[in-house]
C-alpha cells in the first residue's frame, strides 16, 4: 500500500471530516499559551523521540525572541512546528502532489512520491520543513538504524541511503499515528508547562475552539492569508 492511500486511509478513519451518518469529524488545531512556555525544549526532545527524526531533521524547535529595550528586555519563547495551513504554500508549489491536506485539516507528505526538489521548503514561510540528507545516529545510539518510526502509519524499516524518507523533505504531521489511536501529539502530551492544547475546532466545547476564541489568541504571519491552524495566545 503506497504512503498517499495508506494516507488517505487514515483520513477516512476517525480523522476524516464525514462520518458515517453524515456528521463532522475533526478539523485538528493546536493552541500554545507562550505565557507558559519556559523554553525547556522538552516537546523537541520528545518529538524526536517519538519520530526517531534523524540530525538535522526537527519537527519542533523552540525559537527565542527577545523583546524591548535595555533594560526594559524580556525573552519570549516560541515554540514552532509545522502550521498545518489551511491554504498551505508547500501544497501548491509541489509538482507531483507529494505534499497534500488531509480532511482533517493535517499536511502530509508522501515520501514515496516526493522527489527531494525542495521547493516546498523554499515556500514555506515558517521554515518547518527539513530535508533527510540520510545523516544518523549510529555513534551515539546502539541500532539506531535498524528501525524507523511509522509515519502516517506506515512501516519504513531499516533506514539505508536511496530508501524513504531519506532524501524527502520531512515535516511534522501533528503526530498523525498517535491520533488514529486516540492520543495527543508527543509534543502536547510531555510539554512540562502544560502550555500546548490539542482538539477540535469543529466541536464548540473543546478547549482548542474556547482558546483560538480569546482575545489573546493571534497567529504567525496571518497578514500572508496562509491560515495556519497552530494559534498562539499572548
């Protein structure tokens, strides 16, 4: 089964936008409160952890911001993974269609058919796309090649030169595996500050929807009509 039907399988499972009976099903959003982000790194940590991203190759990076005048300064933490755009660059700059948006509103990338031609990292005005130059851990981690993490669900093996991912441009997927299982991303479950919120945007209820609705909720770059679906609250 190639990555874009596996792919597409997923989105017909609890990710997808109709359920049977017609009803809606998620459109998927993240909310993070920079009030409460220290800066610790951990959802970097453990977002390698759970994708077994190779050096070079990071999903979420924390970026810092220093603000004011001396010795009026304040330092601001950034956290930044992929925006999941609801009118994403990266698709419409693709030329075989290897980067695409699930129904649920996630950006996946089919490693089989990417070429490695890197325009999409070009596009993307937030810089969360990585190449795999097909670097690793082999010094410092016993096995670290012997097996890779099921991305969208599926099953890569070990990781050789010539063999996907490596040479494809790589993204976070808002850790799509751990949502058809009924999980919340790595970087929302470990962040230490409980500062990441995870849900829907189509139930009113939930967190998320409560959140992007405050007044302190903006998001990066908005004036490039981008839409992304990561809200940051002030």
């Amino acid at each position: 089964m190639s990555l874009a039907t596996k792919s597409q399988t997923l989105a017909e499972g609890p990710g997808a936008v109709k359920k049977a009976g017609g009803g809606m099903g998620p459109r998927w959003a993240m909310v993070i409160d920079l009030a409460k982000c220290v800066g610790c790194d951990t959802c970097t940590v453990s977002c390698k952890a759970e994708n077994r991203t190779p050096p070079g190759v990071s999903y979420n990076v924390v970026l810092e911001l220093e603000e004011g005048e001396f010795p009026n300064v304040r330092r601001v933490n950034i956290p930044r993974p992929c925006m999941h755009c609801d009118n994403p660059p990266c698709v419409q700059v693709c030329p075989v269609g290897a980067t695409y948006k699930l129904e649920n509103g996630i950006v996946a990338v089919d490693y089989e058919r990417c070429l490695g031609c890197r325009y999409c990292i070009t596009a993307c005005p937030y810089g969360a796309r990585s190449f795999d130059f097909g670097w690793n851990y082999d010094e410092e981690m016993l096995g670290y090649s012997a097996q890779q993490a099921s991305e969208y669900g599926v099953p890569h093996g070990r990781r050789e030169k010539g063999k996907s991912p490596v040479g494809n441009v790589r993204k976070c997927h808002f850790c799509l595996h751990r949502l058809e299982r009924g999980e919340e991303p790595a970087c929302v479950e470990t962040c230490l500050g409980d500062a990441r919120y995870f849900g829907d945007l189509n139930d009113s209820e939930s967190m998320v929807s409560k959140l992007v609705a405050s007044p302190r909720a903006y998001r990066l770059k908005e004036e490039l009509g981008t839409n992304p679906r990561v809200y940051y609250l002030k």
